[in-house]
C-alpha cells in the first residue's frame, strides 16, 4: 500500500508537476511581448533596473533553474504587477475562497446528482427516468456563462432574492455555488444511474429481493454502495472542472477568488503570477488525482490486489 | 439487439445501426432540431437584409418586432443575423477543432495500441501526463500570449481535445490486435500500416464517431467560453459567445440580447449532447439501455 502511494508520488506526481512548470515557463518566456512592454513607455534606464530586479537579465536557462529550485520551497517569487506582493501571499489570500465555493459546490452536485440517480434508476426506461436524466443535461448543456447571468436575472434583479454580486454574506455564496454546481449534478447523476443499473443486475441483488426486503431498501442500502465507484473516481476529473469553471463564475459575481486573480494575471502578463497559478492548479489536480485513484483501490476489493 | 431471435438478410452493421437510431425519439428530435440551426446558419445572407456588423444608432437596443426580427443591440446590429453568423463561427470552430482531435487522437492511439511495448509505455505516460495538465488554463496562455486568430483557435482546441480518444483508440487497437483476422492479414503477408488501416480501422470506425459527436458540443463550448473571456472569436466578427458576454452585460435593460443568444446556444449543445448518446446506444448496443 504504501509502496503504492510512494511510487504513484514519484514515478507520476513528481514528474509530472516538473514537465508542466517546464512547459508552461518556456511558452511564456518563448511569446513575443514581455511585463512591462504594454503600458505607458518606461526609461531605457528603468526597464534595465526592472530587469536586473527580477532577474529577466540573465541567461534564459539560468532563469529556469533559478525558478525551478525556488518553486520546490513553494516560492513562486514576487508579483510583477502588484508591486510589493509576493505570489505566495496572493495565492495563499485568495485561494481559500475558491476553495470554499468548490466545496459548497461539490456538496450540491454530490447530493442531488446521486438522487437524481436514484429516481432515475428506481425504474428505467420510463417517462420518470427520461424526465430526471432531461433536466439533469441541461447541467452539461447550459454553460455556466449562461447559467449565472440567467440565475442573477431572474433571482436578483426580478425577485430580488439575492444580492447580484459580491462574498461577504452568505446570501452571496447561494448562486455561485449553484451555478458552478449544476455541471456536475448530471454528470453525477448519469454515473449513478449507471452503476445502479449495472449492479441491480447482479447476484446479492437477486438474494436482497428473494429476502423480501422492499426494493426502494434494496436500492439504497445494497445497490447503492456498489453503484458509488464510478462517482468516486470521477471526483478527480470533476476538481480540475471545478477549478477551472470558477474562472467564470467568480468573474461573474465578482468573488475576491483564485480564479479571477488568475484570468487578470493572464491579461496583464503577469509571469510569476501565471506560472505560480498554473503550478499550483496542476499540484492540487495531480494531487487530487491521486488521491481518488488510492481511495477508488481501498474501496474497491477487486483493485486492492493492484496495490501490492 | 435482435428482437426475434433471427438475423434478416442483408442487415449490415450500420444499417442495423441506424435502425436502433431512428428508435430513439430524443437523438431525432436533436436531430432535427440541430439540422434546422444549422440550415438557418448556412442561409443567413438570404434570411436577413443585415450584415454582422451593420450599424444603425438611430434604432439601437430596440426590443424584439417587426423590424428585426430578434431586436438590435445597443449599436443597432440586428440580433438575428449577428446570431445566424455567430453561428457558422461557432460550428466552424466545433467541427474543424473535431477533425484536429479525431486526426491526431486515432493516429496516436492506434499507433501505441498496435506497436505495444515501449513504444505504448512512452506514448501512454505522455498522454498521462497531459490529463494532468491544466488544459483550459493553457489555451488562455496561448491566447492572452501570442496573436490571436481563428487558426491558432483550432489548433489550440484540438490540441486539447484529442486525449481521450487516444485512449480509446488505443484500448480497441489493443483488443482487436490479437483477433483471427488481423493474425489472417498478417499471415497473408500485409504490411502493417496496410493492417492498421484496412483491418483495424474500419472496425473501431463506431466508437470514434461516437466520441467524436461528443466532442463537437465540448469543443463549442470551449469556443463560447473563451469567446466570452474576450481571447475567443474577437469582435467585429460575431460568435454566441460573444454575443452571450455581450448581453450579458446589458441583461438588466435589454435582457433579449441575453436570453436568444443563451437559447440558441444551450438548444445547439442539447441536441448534440442527444445525438451523441443516440449514436452510442445504436452502434454500441453493450452499453444501451436495455
């Protein structure tokens, strides 16, 4: 087990994280235009000293190492366009927004993507079945660029519910958290509904009802169980989604998180900020991953001998 | 499958195929709901008297009517037409990006799944390696970084897209390698690439053309996401994304250059999305519903 989990971090974790911080700081520094080329024209001088400041002066390949020894001590250097700030501090303000909004995400799309499961493999093939997996799509279908305006539309301006934007209540975290929520409700959903129609066919299944036990008992507590895999693993895939779906959604209610401080570093050509965003994205999804895929080979008994 | 027991004379695969199909009432209704949007697209210099970027401040933000059909913006574009040209961007970008991903997926797949080995360890940890990669963040990297068009759009997209049918190819080469008929083919002395393409292809034509359905809605809205972000399709040129952010911004006034927009869009990925699973229950009947 632990011989597992100790190969996984170094044979795929590890590796991985360094080809991603390598790629990601050669297209940045290969692209033509550089910080401080946009705005209002800086002094020869000034540009020489900014340069010489943050180390844009020396050999390429330099830089790159100098960079990749500091980010292993999570020092992802100073921002370039917020003076004064490291990239850490940024990091470390604002992603536990992000992470929170995630949270409460998941926790909707977990627990009604599973129920919509349930009602829907309660009886397949029928109108109940098409009708829950229908408006379930419309997660999937209905982006969340389009979702969220919808939702401040009709919940803010016409009904007045709810505030339009902002984090400091918790009114303010309703929306987003639905919003960015809803795409996986039926990605869940159609997972569960597949598992459960997968083991309702299976033999314990068969000795649950020759017990006499009630189906709607036999659904949660036997078929349930086993149906849950496939959810469990898509966990991993589903946090990368979540990460990158809150781009959108903190833009749009105009939440202080990760995401937006990510979107605006891209635009202004902020290259410590970017690689130090990308880098710790790609470190919580890689990390992410592996833990789901130890869970998925702990829960499931016909994986564990893998793990050996 | 076979409902009475006897296969008819004559039932093809893909004839058997289209049968399950037509069976199912959603794909159909995707069917024809996707080909009328895209018949709309296609004829839109003679549906509108507009262009995309006609300007007429004087009738500007006016509400759906006679005039246009879909109202105007705030610059006087008529919605309408700047939808129907949004349009054919948005399919352009889905099906090219498709074609992109279909190309370099199967040929990566089929490559690893049949040379096996080193080769397939090499190519497959690389593929691995790229799930982890924080792929949207990338194609904004590309965008904010270097000059943005509709190729580099493409390329960047279908650079993205083609990870998972890598894997599936590679999955259904590795079964089929082992079959009679390839160890036939080789027997009869065929070179490989002759295999690959003559016997091993045609037979995993199925699920490619059923993930690669499902790709084209993806790849829109990835298109309509980054259009939305301002690195997309740039204006004047129009695209629903665009049009989206557009209205977005002026939903509490003028909320029509919202909700249109939003409709077409969400109509085009739904029935993409049914089609889609239409195709996987008729030419992959393991995994349909009964």
């Amino acid at each position: 087990m632990v011989r597992f989990i100790l190969k996984r971090i170094f044979f795929e974790t590890i590796p991985s994280l360094i080809v991603i911080a390598t790629i990601t700081f050669f297209l940045i520094r290969l692209a033509p235009g550089g910080p401080f080329s946009t705005e209002k024209s800086i002094s020869p001088e000034v540009l020489t000293q900014l340069n010489a400041f943050y180390g844009l002066d020396k050999h390429l390949f330099t830089q790159y190492l100098t960079y990749m020894a500091r980010i292993i001590t999570f020092d992802f250097g100073p921002s370039f366009k917020y003076p004064g700030r490291t990239v850490t501090e940024l990091i470390a303000e604002s992603f536990p927004v992000s992470l929170e909004l995630g949270v409460y995400a998941l926790c909707i799309a977990i627990v009604s993507g599973i129920l919509a499961g349930l009602i829907a493999a309660s009886k397949p093939s029928s109108l109940r079945d098409y009708l829950t997996m229908s408006i379930s799509m419309g997660g999937i279908c209905i982006p969340t660029f389009v979702m969220g305006p919808l939702l401040v539309l009709l919940f803010s301006l016409i009904l007045g519910w709810f505030p339009v934007s902002g984090w400091n209540t918790f009114s303010n975290r309703i929306l987003p958290s639905i919003t960015l929520g809803m795409v996986y409700i039926a990605y869940i959903a159609r997972l569960t509904r597949g598992g459960l129609l997968d083991t309702m066919v299976q033999d314990y299944i068969r000795t649950a009802r020759a017990k006499g036990l009630p189906e709607r008992l036999i659904l949660i507590r036997h078929a349930l169980r086993g149906a849950l895999l496939p959810v469990l693993s898509f966990l991993g895939p589903a946090a990368a989604g979540l990460i990158t779906g809150s781009f959108v959604v903190e833009t749009i209610f105009s939440i202080p998180g990760l995401g937006r401080f990510f979107v605006a570093a891209a635009f202004n050509r902020d290259y410590t900020m970017i690689m130090g965003t990308v880098v710790f994205y790609a470190f919580i999804m890689i990390s992410f991953n592996t833990i789901v895929d130890v869970l998925t080979a702990l829960v499931n008994p016909r994986l564990r001998s893998s793990l050996r | 499958m076979k409902k009475n027991g006897t296969y008819s004379r004559g039932t093809s695969l893909m004839r058997d195929a289209l049968r399950r199909f037509v069976r199912n009432r959603l794909s159909v209704t995707g069917c024809i709901v996707l080909l009328f949007i895209i018949t709309l697209c296609l004829a839109a210099p003679l549906l509108t008297p507009y262009t995309y970027d006609y300007q007429n401040l004087s009738s500007g933000a006016t509400p759906p009517g006679a005039q246009h059909l879909l109202g105007t913006d705030i610059l006087g574009r008529d919605l309408f037409t700047r939808i129907l040209y949004g349009g054919r961007v948005s399919f352009a970008v889905g099906l090219c990006a498709t074609l992109v991903s279909v190309l370099i997926g199967v040929a990566w797949g089929a490559i690893a799944g049949w040379y096996g080995g080193k080769t397939d360890t090499i190519m497959m940890r690389f593929v691995d390696i790229a799930y982890a990669f924080p792929f949207t963040i990338f194609v904004i990297i590309l965008m904010v970084f270097f000059e943005r068009s509709l190729l580099l759009l493409f390329i960047a997209i279908g650079a993205v897209e083609w990870l998972t049918m890598a894997r599936i190819v590679r999955g259904q080469v590795m079964a089929l390698r082992h079959q009679e008929f390839v160890d036939a083919a080789i027997g009869l002395g065929l070179r490989q690439h002759q295999i690959l393409l003559r016997h091993i292809l045609p037979n995993i034509i199925g699920p490619v053309i059923v993930y690669a359905t499902l790709t084209i809605p993806a790849i829109m809205l990835l298109e309509a996401f980054l259009s939305y972000l301002g690195l997309g399709v740039q204006p004047p040129s129009s695209s629903w994304g665009i049009l989206i952010r557009e209205g977005t911004e002026s939903m509490e006034t003028y909320p029509w250059l919202l909700i249109f927009p939003a409709v077409v869009l969400s109509l085009t990925l739904f029935s993409l999305n049914f089609i889609g699973d239409g195709l996987r229950d008729a030419l992959d009947p393991r995994s349909s519903r009964e």
